[in-house]
C-alpha cells in the first residue's frame, strides 16, 4: 500500500487538550451562575460522548436527576458551548497545551515529503484554529489540504461521517490513508471508514479497546519506529 495521506484527529491526538477542555467548562459553569463542576473522573465519563454540546447534554440527561432544564434548552447550551471555547481558546493562545511529542515533526517532514495532510474532528473550527496556530505558525492551514471539524457532518465520531467528508474533499479512499487517533470512538470512526488505524493513547484513553488499530502507542517520541511500523516513506 502507497500511503497517499495522513489524517489526524485533533484532541489527545495532536495535544493533550482533554484537561484544557475539563477546565475551560468549569470556567463557562461558573460564569453562567452554574454549580456544576466536572472533576477529572467525571469527565472520563463524559468522554464517552463526543462533541463538546453533545456532553453537555449527555450530562444533564444522564447525570442531573432533576434538572429543570430552560424553556430553549438548545440554545442554553450553544452559549454555554460558546462561553467555553473562549476560555479554551484564550488557553490555547497563550500557548499552554504544546503538540505531543513527534507530532509537529511529522506533520513537516510528511508535508515536506508531500504527503497529504488533513484533519477529521468533532472539535471547533476555532479550538483547531488557535491550537496550530500557535504550533505551526499563521500559514498552519497551508500545511492541511481538508480540515473536516465542528458541526460539519450531521452525525459525530465513532460514525465514520467526518472520515467520508474528508476523503471526499481530498479525492482519496480509506486505501489511500492512514488515520491517527486517541480513543476508541475515534478508532470506531476511522475502521468505519476503510481507514487504517494507528492510536496514540493519553491518560483519558489508556484503557479502552482498540481493537482494530494496526498499533497503538504511547506517543509518538520515537518517529522512525513508527515511521517503520506504518510504511510511511519517511524512515531513514
């Protein structure tokens, strides 16, 4: 197999951002007069769901036993959603959630050997936009042929529809590519799609089931084993 392109996931695969997103809801709760607080194992729970609205409905269903909740409950939570991006968006400029290791390395020496480049996830165009602008610079996007994030596709990871959007947009199949992903919603996703699957685990992650993925790591510190464990060109 030729591996035409390279799609990464965005949050906990690019950065450790999971805590970032934790902290940054905290904040929006506390100033729309919220006593909500999602505690790190409260919100392992919640990562079962994805998409940043999606868990906060999932949590009022699910874990407030009571909650009356108001008359346009839809568009409490997209200001309660918009509250939080800013603080996480705030975060991420101020460059306090780096890359991962290895993961500004293979973005330019993959681009560099032209390889394509893109992203399918369920985060904010703005979270996207403010967490590589700081990383790779102001031309970031210069360095992604598809950006498939957001509320772009009618049904979030693990349904494949993000993964389909963007290979439609880069005129490639799930042969064509491999996928870098976290969790096992993602990994869900991706094999959905006809994707083959390496996944980088963090804290939030380490213990679900990746069955499917063609390998999973801790990280990708050291690039030339998983340059050579993925057939990527790019192995000296």
């Amino acid at each position: 197999m030729t591996i035409k392109a390279i799609i990464f996931d965005v949050d906990g695969t690019l950065a450790d951002t999971e805590d970032g997103h934790r902290k940054s809801f905290n904040q929006a709760f506390a100033d729309e007069g919220l006593d909500w607080n999602w505690d790190v194992a409260m919100y392992d729970k919640l990562l079962k769901v994805t998409g940043g609205k999606e868990r906060i409905k999932y949590f009022v269903s699910d874990f407030l036993q009571g909650y009356n909740k108001p008359a346009d409950f839809d568009d409490f939570v997209k200001n309660l959603h918009a509250v939080k991006t800013k603080h996480y968006t705030t975060m991420l400029a101020a460059g306090s959630i780096p890359l991962r290791p290895g993961v500004k390395q293979l973005i330019e020496q993959a681009h560099a050997a032209g390889i394509t480049l893109a992203i399918a996830t369920t985060t904010t165009p703005q979270n996207v936009s403010a967490l590589l602008e700081v990383a790779l610079g102001k031309d970031w996007e210069s360095y992604f042929s598809a950006n498939g994030c957001g509320d772009i596709v009618p049904h979030k990871k693990p349904a494949p529809d993000i993964y389909f959007w963007v290979m439609e947009k880069l005129g490639l199949t799930g042969a064509d590519c491999i996928a870098l992903e976290d969790s096992e919603n993602g990994l869900r996703s991706s094999l959905a799609a006809g994707i083959k699957t390496y996944v980088t685990i963090n804290h939030y992650t380490r213990n679900q089931d990746f069955t499917g993925a063609a390998a999973v790591f801790d990280d990708l510190s050291d690039l030339q084993n998983f340059y050579q464990v993925s057939g990527l060109p790019l192995a000296k």
